[in-house]
C-alpha cells in the first residue's frame, strides 16, 4: 500500500511547481513522511496545484498523517479549481463515493468531464464506465466506446480491455471477435489480470485450447476466481487437456472457497453427484495446497 501512495504521489506533474517539490518527492520515495508532509503543506499554502493534489491524497491514504477525507476533499478541490486533471478526477471520486464531501452524482459527473476533457485516461475511461451503465447519464453505448478509446489510445489498460469486452458482447459495436482478442492482447500484456481472464475465456470459447489454458492459468494464478472456474471447467469437459473429473473439482473448489462465488458453487454441486467421497477429500485437500502455493489466503 506505501509504494502504492508513493507511486501515485509522484506520478505527474501537471503544472510549473515553487522550489522544494523535489525535496518533497525525495522524502516521500524515502518513506520520510513527515518531512514530505511539511514540503507538501508548504508548497499546497503557496499555491502549488501539484503540491495541494498530493497532499490531499495523503490526506485521503491516511499517509504520514491520520486519514481524512475531509481534508483530503478540501485540498483535491483547491487543486481541481487550477485544472489539475488528476485532482479533477479524484474531487469527482469524492463526491461519487461521499468521501469527505456529500454525495453528488451531478458533481460527480461534472468533475469527472473535467478531467476526461483534458485527456486524463483515467477519467476518460471512468466516464466510457458511466455512459456504458448509464450512470448520471442516458446510457450510450456508443459514447462509452468513444471515451473507451480515448483513453486506450494512451496505453490504458483498463480502456484497452472494455473495448474488447464491446467487441466479445456486441454492446456499442458489432460483434468481432478477432477485434475483440487484438484489444485484449493490448490490456493482458499489460498485465491486467482481469484481461487475461476475459481473453483465455474467449479462446476457449473459439476453440483455440492452447492460448486460452495459457491466459487462464496467469490470471488463475494471480487469483481471478472466474479463471479458475474456467481451468475447472475445461477439466471437466476435456477442453485442450485430459478430461479429469476430480481435477475439475479441485479448481472449482478452490474458486468456491476464495470468493464464496456462486457460479463456482453451482459447478461444485454438480460435479460432487460424479465423485466419490475419497475424491472429493482429496480434491479439496489439493485445492488448499494449490491455493497456499500461490498464496491465496482460503476462506
């Protein structure tokens, strides 16, 4: 969580900055939150756009200081009224979310254009989410892809995959699903879990065993629950690999117990009529020893 703060603390530097945000920046990759605290405050009383956004996400992480959303509102909202983007952004979370502010869905969404507006990929996907539920807004299908786009032409990830989640279920584009694979690729070589996820699902859906198992085991791995019902499942049909009932059980297990997932349970249900007691237990036995090797914390 710190190198997370870290990172998102250094992460941009919108607009000119007074002298001692390097020392400020320094402190805080050093963890010296304190003296990164005093910088921060320092430069955010001057006026400083880029010092105010940091503070107030320090503020926000409880980081060097006891948390606060109030006060983190207060200085994200300073930052915004000078255009940060990402501030503009993070005051638009805020009201989204009631954190340090009231809820307010129009000022929400009207933040959120602001930042979307000066091509923050972040926002710019946030608002493709919005347009895709239609929440604040009429949902728009089309809308959402062209925001989705924008932002995936910065490289973000998030964008890259619910564009080819647009093209795998046909809402905002025609159904393609070679489109939808390319777009995936993008978000899964990123390292986007729930990429890698959707793309061995769609492999394994075109029949293409080898790339799917491939995908589904990284993001299995990494521990997405409907990847490893998907590896389950392929066991229990013998999709790319030898049909084996109790190995399908052991995935499917290990998704049910991680997530309490009900699809997971559902399977489990079913594939527990075709074992025996003795395959079960050793079933559910390997299922505790895949988990703990990948450092899943089973329920």
């Amino acid at each position: 969580m710190k190198r997370f703060i870290v990172a998102l603390l250094l992460c941009c530097t919108a607009l000119p900055v007074f002298a001692g945000m390097k020392e400020a920046d320094e402190a805080m990759k050093k963890e010296d939150y304190p003296a990164a605290l005093k910088e921060f405050t320092a430069l955010a009383n001057k006026g400083d756009a880029e010092a105010q956004f940091k503070l107030g996400a320090m503020y926000g992480a409880g980081t060097g200081v006891e948390a606060d959303d109030a006060k983190a509102f207060v200085w994200y909202r300073k930052a915004a009224e000078q255009n940060h983007a990402y501030a503009q952004w993070a005051v638009s979370a805020s009201y989204g979310n009631g954190l340090g502010v009231a809820v307010s869905e129009a000022d929400a969404l009207k933040w959120l254009q602001k930042s979307a507006d000066q091509s923050f990929a972040r926002a710019q996907n946030d608002l493709g989410d919005r347009y895709y539920d239609g929440t604040g807004v009429k949902q728009d299908f089309t809308e959402a892809l062209a925001w989705y786009r924008k932002a995936a032409a910065q490289n973000y990830a998030m964008a890259q995959r619910n564009i080819g989640y647009v093209y795998r279920f046909g809402k905002g584009a025609e159904i393609n699903l070679d489109e939808a694979a390319k777009w995936y690729v993008k978000a899964a070589d990123q390292g986007l879990v729930v990429a890698e996820a959707e793309l061995g699902s769609l492999y394994m859906q075109r029949k293409q065993f080898l790339e799917g198992l491939i995908w589904l085991t990284k993001a299995a791995e990494e521990g997405n629950t409907d990847a490893i019902i998907d590896i389950g499942i392929a066991y229990a049909k013998g999709d790319g690999v030898k049909q084996d009932l109790p190995g399908a059980y052991m995935f499917i297990v290990l998704a049910a117990d991680l997530g309490h997932n009900k699809r997971a349970i559902n399977i489990k249900e079913k594939l527990a009529t075709l074992l025996s007691e003795d395959e079960k237990k050793r079933a559910s036995a390997e299922a505790l020893r895949w988990g703990m090797q990948h450092q899943y914390m089973m329920k």
